[in-house]
C-alpha cells in the first residue's frame, strides 16, 4: 500500500525570511516512503483511534463529534463547506490534535525530517488528520488543506508519486475556499509555484473537470486529466515529473506545450 504521507508546513514566527528559496518551495522532507515504512504503525481507516509504535494512543474525534465550543463550531463549518463545494463527506475523518512535541514524534516515526526552524502544522496519514493547534486555536487553512488531502485521496494514490501537483492542487483548492466562503487569504508561503501550476492546469482543463477528476472516489484521475491535458495542450506527466524536481519553468512549459 502507498503510504500517504503529505503536510502542510508552516515556517515558525522567528524562520528566515528566505526559507522557501534556501528550501524549494517548502516541501519539507516528509516523503511517502519508497520501500518499507519506518513505521509499523496499523491503521483502521474506520476507527477514530490512532497508536504510535510505541504503543502509546493518540486521541481522536471525529470531525462530526467535535467537542463542543469553538471546535465544533469549525467542525461543523468545515463540513459544510466541504458538502457544499465538492461534493464530499468530511464528518467521518478521524482528527487527533496534537502538540508540537507529538506532532515531532510522530513525523520522526513516519520517517520524515524536518528541516531548520520549519515547523509542522497538520499531516495527513492513512486516512486520518493530526494537527496542531496555532497560537489559540486550529488554523482554518491548516484544517482544510488536511481535510482535502483526505477528500482527495483517490487522486493521491493514483498520482505516480507527484507529491507536488498533489500539494498544489490541495493548496489550491484550500486558498479558493478561504477566499470564496472564509473571507481570508491563504497563507502567502505555502507552496506557492505548485498552486501556480494548479492554477494553469485549471485554465487547460476547465474548473469543473479539474475539481471533478481531484476529488474522484473511483477510476484513475491522474490519467482521465493526463489524457485531458494531452488532447487539450501539453504533456502532463513530464510536466509534474519537472514540478516534483522543483523545476517551475520546465514544468509550465511543458504543460502548455503545444
Ligand atoms: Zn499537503
């Protein structure tokens, strides 16, 4: 099984100015594993319930149970606004909150690494969402970006290992949601030339399909748009063969060959 291991990250308050050009585009080190997990980590997609290696639980709810208060009210917000835009059911999505001394624990155990000063915010796993509060409580942005990669994640399994189409395209959607229904902007660092390559996808393809095919349940989405795209203008694959090397240029290029 693939392991779905994708993140949003966020640079801490006091992280260099320049991080996202000495880093890339901020992809931070979190990558599916290409031969055995580091971790023997036994998840149930259908339980809420979450152990570490070393047996120790992570609580959860489900994001249709949130405790009562300010959580709730963002839960049931958030599930709204997924129904509402694609179509999907987030309730049932197992969410863990986290502190930032967990969140480390557990990304170390999943194999990834983090880099200086850059600090997880949220993480999808096997179905299930861990994040960490912000300074009061879970950021808007962070909550929907996980709760796409979760509603996408037929399209994640399919897509051949381009984790940075993937992350633009969750990105991309999680921006147009804080924009059209949150009334807020997306966060200006976070995978901003992958959200760029998303963005002119979406004029290839048309925002309907695009939407349709990302947050598909069934079928191959990465090759329905692949022979979209194809047919339409470019070449996708070596497009975001290029875009997971971090090479911008090549990747548009290629994507609006023809
Ligand atoms: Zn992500």
């Amino acid at each position: 099984m693939r392991l779905c291991l994708l993140a949003l990250v966020a640079v801490g308050l006091n992280g260099p100015k320049d991080a996202h050009a000495a880093k890339g585009e901020g992809y931070f080190g979190l990558r599916p594993a290409r031969s055995a997990p580091a971790t023997r980590v036994e998840v149930q997609q259908d339980e809420s319930a979450f152990t570490l290696e070393n047996g120790e639980p992570i609580a959860g709810f489900r994001l249709g149970d949130a405790p009562e208060g300010p959580l709730k009210n963002q839960a049931e917000r958030m599930v709204r606004l997924i129904r509402d835009e694609f179509h999907r059911d987030a309730s049932r999505v197992p969410i863990h909150i986290l502190n930032a001394s967990q969140m480390d624990r557990l990304t170390r155990q999943l194999g990834g690494h983090t880099g200086f000063r850059w600090e997880i915010y949220g993480m999808h796993y096997r179905g299930h969402i861990f994040i960490r509060p912000g300074l009061t409580i879970l950021s808007d942005e962070v909550l929907l970006h996980e709760l796409i990669h979760e509603m996408s994640a037929r399209f994640a399994a399919e897509s051949r290992g381009f984790s940075h189409l993937v992350e633009g395209l969750a990105q991309h959607y999680t921006s147009k949601i804080l924009a059209s229904e949150l009334d807020k902007k997306a966060t200006k660092r976070i995978y901003v030339r992958y959200r760029e390559f998303a963005e002119v996808l979406e004029s290839i393809v048309g925002g309907d399909r695009l939407r349709a095919l990302f947050f598909a349940e069934k079928g191959d989405p990465l090759q329905e748009l692949k022979m979209r795209v194809d047919q339409v203008r470019g070449n996708l694959l070596p497009a975001a063969a290029a875009l997971e090397k971090d090479r911008f240029n090549d990747a548009l290029r290629l994507l609006s060959a023809k």
